[in-house]
C-alpha cells in the first residue's frame, strides 16, 4: 500500500513539474498566453494601413515579441515597434526587420 502511494505521489510530481517553465521553455499558461499576444500583433499589423503590405513575421516567447521579415522603409519599421508596445501583454519587442 506504502509503494503504491508512493508511486502515486512521484507521478503526480512528475505530471506537475512537467508543466513548469525554465529559461527556455514556457509553461502551458504562457504558451497560450504568448498564442493570445501574436494573434493580436498580427491582426493589429495587417489592420493597419503601413504596414499591411509588409513581410513581417511574429514571434512570441514569455511576452517577448521579435518581429522579422522586410518592410519598406525605416519609419516603417519605427511604426511597427511603437504599435506592438502598445499591444497588451508585450512585455519586449525585438527588432530584426530589414529593409527591401
């Protein structure tokens, strides 16, 4: 009874654990939450008028968005940083944007 109980306990441990994030990985909360974030980069980067014909790529990891791609001029790439700090739950954005 004492093993079973404590084969019970260590899975339970284990299961739990494994939802933990680290440095370079999320939990199950952040991933969603970081789902939830590029979702609405994206949409706010197509929705606006600049930057709809861009070739930007969203990245999101622990609230840390990088944006990467092409776009066509410096202010461009200006606009696109200062939009996606506006955006709730970004805690950082990365700039590897070029230009074409």
């Amino acid at each position: 009874m004492l093993l079973i109980a404590a084969a019970s306990a260590a899975a339970v441990l284990t299961a739990v654990s494994g939802c933990a994030s680290t440095s370079t990985q999320e939990s199950t909360g952040q991933y969603m939450d970081d789902t939830a974030i590029t979702a609405k980069v994206k949409t706010a980067i197509f929705n606006d008028a600049a930057l709809k014909s861009a070739e930007i790529n969203v990245e999101t990891f622990k609230g840390v968005v990088q944006l990467s791609g092409f776009v066509n001029s410096a202010t461009d790439i200006q606009h696109a940083v200062k939009l996606v700090q506006t955006i709730s739950g970004v805690r950082a954005v990365r700039n590897d944007m070029r230009l074409k």
